[in-house]
C-alpha cells in the first residue's frame, strides 16, 4: 500500500472492522473465477467443479464449528443471515409465539432488524447488561415466557469484546420453549466457537473478519430448527436462499477458514496496549475486561478527548482505529453498546477501538502496539500539530461569510442529497486527499463532513500539508443543521463550488 504524505509506518488496528485477505485466499479466489467459473446447479464438468468447491467449503465451515455441513448455508454476509433468521418472525410464529428477547448491544445488522419486526407487531424486549456488557441468566429467565419465540445473544460483541455465556442462556432459552440466534462473527478466528456446545440453533458468520474476501457469510441453521426461504427464486442452497451462488468467494471463505490459526492468540500484544495506555493516560477507563472477552479487543475512553479527533491524529499518525463499529461511524449517534453499558453519550462519543490482528498477512507485532503507544504519547504530551474544534453553534453568520475562512465539505454525494452543504463551501468528493492541492494555506480552512467523524482526519492531512488554520466542526453538517436550523433553511445550499479532482496527492 502506499503511504500518504509523512507518514512513519501504516498499522492497522481495526480488525474487527474488517481483516486483511491472505495472499492465499486472493489466489484461491482468482484462480476459481478463471477455472471454475460453472454454474453449481449445471450438469456438465465445470459445473461439477464449481459444486464441488460449495461441497468442500461446507465441509470445512462445519468443522471448524463442529456442525453437519447439512447444516451450514451460505449467504451473502452476516447481516443478510442475521436479516433471515430474525425477519422470518414475522410469519413463522413457532406455537403461536410472537416476542422476541435480544441483549441491547447486538450489531446494527441485528438491532435494525428488531426495529422492523416491532413495526410487523412482533414483540421485542431487550435484556439488561452490567457495566461489561454481560448479559445475566436471572434476567433472562425474568423474561422468558410462553411467548418467546426466539432469544438473540451474540457470541462476542464487535464493540468491547465482551464474550456472553451462551451455553447457559441457551438452556434457560430452550428450558422456555424458546430458540436461539447467536451472531458469531467476531468470535470465529479469535476464539473457539462449538455450535453443539454452545447448543444454539442459529449462527452466523462472516468471511472478511478472518482474512477472507467479503460479500460472503454464512448461516448454521441446526437440524430440525425452522428456517423460512428468504430469497425466492431457484433452489440453491436447500432453495432456503436463491440466487447463483458465488463460488469464487466461498471457495475464498473456505481458503481463509483453513488457514485460521490453531491456538488462539494476541492477548499479550493487547495488554502492552493497554498497560501503556493506563501509564500515558492514567484517567482513561477500560471498557473491555481482562476476562471473559476477546483477547484482541480493547475499547478506551479517553476523558476530555472527541474519539473523532484522536481517531483524525492517529489516521495522519498511519495507525487506523475506529470508534466502535464500523456501521455506525457515519452516523453522529452514541455507540448503543457503550450506552446500554451505562455510559454517557459524552462518554461514548470519548471511546476509541482498538483491534489488533492476532493471524492474518500482517499480523500486529510488538513495534506496531510500540509505535501506537509513540503516538498517543505524542498526542496526550502536546505535541500533535493542532486543529481547532468548532462547536455547530460556534459557526455562525459572522464567521462562515468571513472573507478570509474557507468551507471544505467533504461528504459522499448522497450524503449531499440528505443535507444541502453550508453557504459558500467547496464541495469535495472521494478520495478528498484529490483535492487536497486546491486548499489555500492562507486561509482559515473550515472542514465539515455529514457526522464529525472524516472532517479531523482531513483536518490533520491538511496540517500536514502546511495549511496553517484548520478546524472542523464537532457532529459535522447532521449537528450543525440541528443547531442552526434557522440558518440552514436561510443559507444552506448557497453559493457552493464544486471542486474539480485536482492531482492525486503522493
Ligand atoms: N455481526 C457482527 C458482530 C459484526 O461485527 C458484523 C460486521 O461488522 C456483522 C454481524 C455483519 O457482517 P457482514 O459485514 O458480513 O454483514
């Protein structure tokens, strides 16, 4: 990869955003689109090869989660699997039963899905989690009753880490007539997942958060458990879910699941990060526990730090993190894991995700968790070039028609269709760094993006660029609006250039 302008070294720590395919899965993959391009369902040879690759990558997902290969579908990610077991609620109704029990802190593919069933009539009730995030057996037996038909509790939570005893709820579950879905994605690879010991009925699973192409996932639906066809159409996979399947990507999935490592790995690197954290930033707060958790997942609060603009320094740093999920960085909303732990939007909006990559092609090494360590300590020390924060009410009349401030808007075009862009503002397009070179460094340069999350990361590039005054505005154009609504409805929109690509920085 190339690097951008002055940067030391690239290190990648949002592994549980998405992982590094192996080289070896890159070539599986290349290799099947050329030579086994048949479709699965044709009865000649290279359509043989092509059933053949959809047989043996059951064959290998099932064994690594201890399951019949009957048993496994594949989908087009963990999202769509999640969509499937939870939307067919709607009309299986198993005994009559119409609730649905859920921990608060399920990933988004799971959490909107439960807006929608409430919105078909059925009835969603969330369980409580302690300040770990765990959620308990006594409140889930509180809950259960003849009406549950299915209870949803994620095997490790993408946010903190935080692992759940799902064997036990599980019984509770079952003990209640009830089923149960358990998203897998983040634990596959990190640590040991038993479909059978676990005892649930519903699993899914991703191929991208272990060193596998994306666009593939896959569904454990156990013997006898309902499953209603989600795409209707041909009769691919037991005609539970239609559609030519993409052989290419799960011979892919198959390559990744093969090369995932046999011991589980990583904790140690993940207690340098964290022992160095505490000693840099001793108020920080730990949201992830030492046990029970997965080993390469740290989530910190950095008290009186915006995640945002640390995230914005540590990208011009090279070090990639995320404030939680990744679903939810466009959107200028607290993390709902963190707050349903208890913490404070404020709190939330503080947080930073640290996740490392204990196998993959490049595995984290201690120097990478050392040159972090550099980093914050830069940061915390005083010493990272400095960016003004603007507060949406912080921008008003009198500065956005100032004569010598100078609005980058840097939002995705639809974000553009949602929200018109501030009065006067230089509209820029991925990849914003294009643009870059048009930027005046005699000007105080206003970055606003759609939630507060990509303005820093332009902001310190821009600095790095030699750009003297740069600041970007806290909760992007979604906080400003909401702010300033009468300015928006006078202003928005207006007098806005278009920037054309300029040259693609080095
Ligand atoms: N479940 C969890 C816990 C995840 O972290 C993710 C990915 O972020 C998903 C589900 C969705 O996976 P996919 O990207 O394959 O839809």
């Amino acid at each position: 990869m190339q690097l951008p302008f002055r940067l030391q070294r690239f290190v990648y720590l949002d592994n549980n955003a998405t992982t590094e395919p192996w080289s070896r899965v890159v070539k599986v993959i290349a290799r099947t689109l050329r030579k086994a391009w048949g479709n699965p369902s044709s009865l000649y040879r290279i359509a043989h090869d092509s059933a053949h690759i959809l047989e043996d990558a059951r064959n290998v997902l099932a064994q690594v989660i201890n399951a019949e290969s009957e048993e496994i579908l594949f989908t087009g990610c963990a999202s769509e699997a999640n969509n499937q077991v939870l939307k067919m609620q709607v009309d299986i109704k198993p005994d009559g039963r119409t609730a649905v029990l859920s921990s608060p802190i399920e990933h988004a593919s799971i959490m909107t899905s439960l807006e929608y069933l409430q919105s078909r009539g059925v009835t969603v009730q969330y369980l409580s989690v302690d300040t770990l995030g765990r959620v308990g057996e006594a409140d889930l037996r509180s809950k259960l009753n003849s009406n549950v038909a299915l209870v949803c509790i994620m095997l490790a939570n993408n946010e903190t880490g935080v692992i759940q005893r799902v064997a036990e709820l599980t019984n509770h579950a079952h003990d209640a007539g009830a089923l149960v879905l358990c998203d897998c994605v983040q634990a596959l690879g990190k640590i040991p997942v038993d479909v059978k010991a676990l005892g649930v009925d519903y699993a899914t699973f991703s191929a991208h958060k272990i060193h596998g192409p994306k666009g593939i996932g896959a569904l454990y639906v156990r013997k006898g458990a309902p499953l209603a066809p989600f795409l209707h159409g041909g009769h691919q996979e037991h005609g539970l879910r239609a559609g030519t399947e993409s052989t290419h990507n799960i011979a892919g999935f198959a390559a990744a699941l093969r090369l995932l490592a046999p011991a589980v790995t990583g904790r140690e690197l993940a207690q340098e990060l964290r022992t160095g954290i505490a000693r840099l930033c001793p108020q920080a707060v730990f949201h992830s526990a030492q046990e029970q958790s997965l080993p390469n997942t740290l989530s910190v609060q950095f008290p009186g730090t915006a995640n945002s603009v640390l995230m914005g320094f540590l990208d011009f740093r090279g070090v990639a993190v995320s404030a939680g999920s990744a679903c939810n960085t466009q959107a200028n909303e607290p993390s709902h894991v963190l707050t349903a732990m208890g913490l404070s939007a404020e709190a939330a909006r503080e947080t930073i995700r640290f996740s490392l990559a204990a196998s993959g092609p490049h595995a984290t090494r201690g120097r990478d968790v050392r040159y972090v360590l550099q980093s914050l300590e830069e940061f915390f020390g005083g010493r990272a070039p400095s960016i003004g924060m603007l507060y949406p009410a912080q921008l008003e009349e009198r500065l956005l028609f100032q004569d010598d401030v100078w609005i980058f808007d840097v939002r995705h075009g639809y974000d553009r269709l949602l929200l018109k862009s501030l009065p006067g503002a230089h509209e820029a397009s991925y990849p914003y760094r294009r643009h870059y070179g048009q930027v005046p460094k005699n000007k105080h340069i206003i970055v606003v993006c759609q939630a507060g999350f990509d303005a820093p990361v332009v902001a310190y590039a821009l600095r790095a660029r030699g750009v003297a005054q740069v600041s970007f505005v806290m909760a992007g154009m979604l906080g400003w609006k909401l702010q300033n609504a009468t300015l928006y409805q006078k202003h928005a929109g207006q007098n806005i250039q278009v920037l054309a690509h300029g040259e693609v920085t080095k």
